[in-house]
C-alpha cells in the first residue's frame, strides 16, 4: 500500500509540474494540444478506465485546467459524481448450486438472475407448478425454496415465444419464500432476457436446463405427466421435494464511483446568458483492456492510452476554453464545458448530466460533442446532426468557406457518443469527428499516431463554430433528425457479433462501411474484407450504422446470415456463419 500511495503521488506532482510548465498562449496552438494529450494519454494515467484512481487523477487534471482559466467550476466545485454498475468478475467463482450434495455446473446446467448482494440459501424445496397464486394455497414455502416452472408454454415457436411473467417471483416474495427455483423444458436455452426487468430480488434465484429440471422433479414423475396433473387441477402435484438445495448467487455487480467535470464562462450579454453552448467530450477510457473491457484485443491485457479516443478531443477543449476565456468581456452565451466520465460504459456520464439540474437543460442553445479529433487525413472532417437545426448546414460551410476542410456532414443527431444524450432532448447538436481506425480501442492508440497540426485545425474550427452559436443574435431552431435508436458500444440486446470495425460516424447513407474486419471473427471466416460496405442482412437493407444494429439484433447465435456488401462496385454475397 505505501508503494501504490507513493506511486500515486508521484503521477499526482508530475501532473501538477507539467500544469505549470504548460505554455500559457491565449492562441490555439498544436504545442500546447499535444502537452495536454501526452499526460492524458500517457501510460502513468493507465487508459483512465472509470471509478480507479487514474480516472480521478485525469478529471482532476481538467478540473485544474478550468481553474487555471478562471472558469466558473459547476457542481461539487468543479465535479459531477456519480455511480455506475459493472459486472462483477468475482460473480461466478462466488456462485454455485448443489442438490443433494451434487454440484451443478454454471452456465451448463443453470444460470442466475442478478444479485446486488451475496445471496445464499440452504432449505427444503417446494413445488409450486407454474408459480402462480392459486398454486401456493396448500403449501408452506415460507424459508424454503419455491419451484416452478418458466413458462406454461413451450409449444410456441421461437418468434412466438411466451416472455417470463416477473410477477411469479412478486408472488413467491409474498409468500415468504427465501430463494426461487425456475424450471425449463425447453432444449433451447436455461436463460430469461432481462429486457423489461433487471432489478434485484434480494434472494437467490436460480434457472435450470432441462435435464436438471427432470432430475429435481423425477420423484413426481416425468414433466408432460407434471404437467398434465396441474392441467387436471390435481392439487397433490404441490408439495415438498426429497431434497435439500444449497445455493449462494455471487454479487452480479460492483459499483464504480466516477465524475464528470464540469465548467462554465458566464455571459456577458443580460438577456442572453441564461442561454447555454456546451462544449464537451469524454475523457475516460478502456484501462488495461481484456476481455470485459471493450477492447478490440481482449486477450491482450496492456494499457489502452486513447490518446485519439478521447484525449484528442478533451485537449481541444481545453484549449478552446482557454481562448474563450481570453475573451470573456465579448461572449453573449454562457459557454459550459464538460468532460464527461463513463462514456465507454454506455454514455453514462452525458446521460447523467442531461438527467440533473446543474443548470437548466430547457436552456441549451446547442451541444459541440469532440470525439476522436487527432487523426485528420486528407482533411476530411466528419461532422453529424446536421439536420438538428434549420441553421447548422449554412453555418459549418460558412465557417468551412476557405475549403480547409472536405466535410462529411450527415443529418441524424444519433450515434454511439455523447451528443446523443442532449439530441434526446431536443438540443441541436454537433458531432465533431476525424472518424475511426484500425487502432481504435486497441493499445495502439497512441500518442504517435496523432496529427497534430490536423488538431489544430479541428480545434480552432470547432472554436469558431462555438463563437458563432454563443453571439448569433437568436439561437438554433431544432428539427428531428435521425431514429430514436442509439447505437450504444454496450448495446445490451445483441446476441452476436460480426466482428467488424464500422464506420459509427454515419458519414454514408448507401450502406455501413467496415473499416476493419477482425480476423478469426464471422466475418473474416465468412471473407468480408477491410473497405467493403454492407448493404443488406438477411434481405432486409442496411443504410447506415443505425440499420446495422437493428439486424445485428435481430440474429442469434449457432445460425448464419446472408450478408450482402458492395466491393469494387460490385455486390458479393456472403453467408456468416454466427
């Protein structure tokens, strides 16, 4: 502990050493970028995963820079905190099953419902046919185990198939049960989609397959005969079974305790300054990777530094806020900039900051989101929700007059960053990108890789683009653009994986180009290649990232698809095999 307390403060005084040696120019430069992007992205802050000690190091990092530039610092001076749920990766080496003294097998034959806590229990067990009210009136399951079964129907076909009524549990909670067996005879699967319900029970819950739902009820008979007794209203099917079950469900959870920074430079114009421009980006990262990590290499444990995902855009808004703060006494809006946390995680911390009263979400003009801005080639620049306002398209090619930049611009105000949070709530956006790259999140996102003049040039860009929402004489009008679906990097509902890299910046409305195909991964196997777009997905037509992940979920796994892609301007048909 005195080594790891010492090491901390060590980063902790370089990083305050480095604050102080920073060039102060009130001018965007690409020096004073690359300072802010070398600590950020270093290996000392160790890829700035959420809740450790390297994320509070970074975010005070920004705080301190905010400080610097005499900024307001918004919230707990400076912080927004928040918690947020990882899954636990002691969960199932804490969780285990035993039915008269034989030891069942995870994920073979049984699974669990979350736990918050660390549920166990060591009792009788009663049969309770299908969970229902009625089937409790002549049993006594009070601190035992109440068994039932999943569902009454299996004989639907699997489009048709009858969803798990959550209420069996309600009703197993009332009558004092202490823990739930849920029986399957289905050949399928032993597990219940937590779509409608994830919430805690507070007592363990196990789901067993099929072969384990015989073996515990073998001394009632074999299931259709089961079955065929509750059909026939023979209440002596409900009744105690010659067994005892010991289970314990590990914590399915641990929390993280993160923060976004938050700063603002107030107005000077009286009718205007209770208007606001958010300038913002996140600044967490990936960590050391592996398997649970989002990361591109999950076997590969290494620091992951992001320095284009997203030190790049955290350090053009720390410049730009230096500059606006240069020029305070001429900015009618009030500016405020954030560095969101826990973006990897889902769009955590900007979903957390436009759900609280920090300041008057009703009041944001508009919201700039910097998201990987370091490697700009051929000047291409990728700017997204366009068509969030009437007046976005006029003003970026207004700003772009001198063609520095060859715009990408595309309409929708979704897409898996944290602009989505502020487009779900009617807020024009912008969606500022240099797009994404084979190294992203990989450990080769790195410092080297960064253009850093191309920085610049986004960075002052970006900077104009803000001057301009902050002193128009009437703000944004907001218009609808885009489906209602966020592509999220932690989509929960997808079973499958191709195993791409796709262009998330939306900049195609044709197809979604794979930018990267992974080898070993369906795709590879199926032979997509680097470059090629994808047009459709079993039939139906995939014009951007959005359609992508709607036919992504739609697939399960052990099946094959019929992939579509245009290559060489021509369409190749491949069959993925999932």
């Amino acid at each position: 502990m005195k080594k790891l307390a010492s090491l901390l403060l060590s980063i902790i005084v370089s990083l305050s050493t480095y604050s102080q040696q920073l060039p102060s120019s009130k001018e965007i430069t690409s020096n004073e970028l690359l300072y802010h992007l070398s600590i950020l992205a270093s290996d000392s802050l160790q890829g700035r995963y959420p809740g450790t000690t390297y994320d509070k190091i970074a975010a005070k990092y920004i705080k301190d820079q905010f400080n610097t530039y005499n900024l307001k610092l918004i919230g707990n001076k400076g912080y927004q905190f928040f918690t947020i749920e990882k899954p636990s990766q002691k969960r199932f080496e804490n969780t285990h099953l035993m039915i008269d003294g034989k030891r069942l097998t995870y994920g073979i034959d049984y699974t669990t419902l979350p736990s918050r806590g660390s549920d166990s229990l060591c009792a009788n067990a009663i049969f309770v046919g299908y969970g229902n009210k009625a089937n409790y009136d002549n049993v006594d399951v009070k601190r035992k185990w109440a068994v039932f079964f999943k569902n009454e129907d299996t004989s639907k076909n699997e489009n048709e198939m009858e969803l798990f009524d959550f209420r069996k549990i309600d009703i197993a909670k009332e009558q004092s049960a202490a823990g739930i067996i849920i029986l399957n005879d289905d050949d399928k699967n032993n597990t219940i989609s937590l779509e409608n319900n994830a919430k805690d029970y507070g007592m363990p819950i196990f789901i067993l397959n099929k072969k384990s739902s015989e073996n515990l009820l073998k001394n009632l008979g074999d299931i259709p005969s089961i079955k065929q007794h509750i059909k026939s209203g023979n209440q002596n099917i409900y009744q105690k079974l010659p067994v005892t079950i010991c289970g314990k469900v590990g914590k399915s959870f641990e929390e993280l305790n993160t923060q976004n920074v938050v700063a603002m430079l107030r107005g000077t114009d009286p009718e205007l300054s209770d208007e606001y421009i958010v300038i913002g980006g996140h600044y967490d990262h990936l960590g050391l990777g592996g398997k649970n990590a989002n990361s591109r290499m999950p076997d590969t444990v290494a620091v992951h530094n992001g320095a284009d995902d997203n030190a790049s855009g955290i350090s053009a808004i720390l410049e730009i806020a230096q500059k606006f703060a240069s020029e305070r006494k001429n900015i009618k809006r009030s500016i405020v900039f954030i560095a969101f946390g826990a973006e990897e995680m889902g769009l955590v911390g900007s979903q957390r900051f436009v759900e609280s009263d920090i300041i008057p979400v009703s009041n944001i003009k508009a919201m700039i989101n910097l998201d990987m801005v370091g490697r700009l080639v051929e000047n291409k620049l990728e700017i997204s929700g366009t068509k969030t306002s009437v007046q976005s398209e006029q003003i970026l090619n207004e700003l772009n007059a001198d063609s520095t930049f060859k715009l990408g611009l595309t309409p929708s105000g979704f897409g898996p960053s944290d602009h989505a949070s502020f487009y779900a709530k009617n807020i024009p956006v912008f969606f500022i990108t240099t797009g994404i790259h084979l190294d992203y999140h990989t450990p080769f996102d790195d410092i080297d890789k960064i253009n850093a003049e191309g920085m610049q040039k986004v960075t002052d860009y970006t900077y104009r683009l803000a001057h301009k929402l902050a002193n128009m004489d009437s703000s944004l009008t907001f218009t609808k653009s885009g489906s209602r679906m966020m592509p999220s990097r932690n989509n929960g509902k997808l079973k499958v994986t191709l195993g791409i890299i796709p262009d998330v910046s939306g900049s195609s409305t044709n197809g979604l180009k794979a930018i990267g195909v992974t080898d070993d991964k369906p795709a590879a196997k199926a032979g997509m290649k680097n470059g090629d777009v994808i047009v459709s997905i079993n039939g139906k037509p995939v014009t951007n990232i959005n359609d992508y992940m709607e036919r992504l979920s739609e697939l399960k796994p052990d099946t094959t698809a019929t992939v579509v892609v245009v290559r060489n301007n021509e369409k190749v048909t491949l069959t993925v095999n999932l």
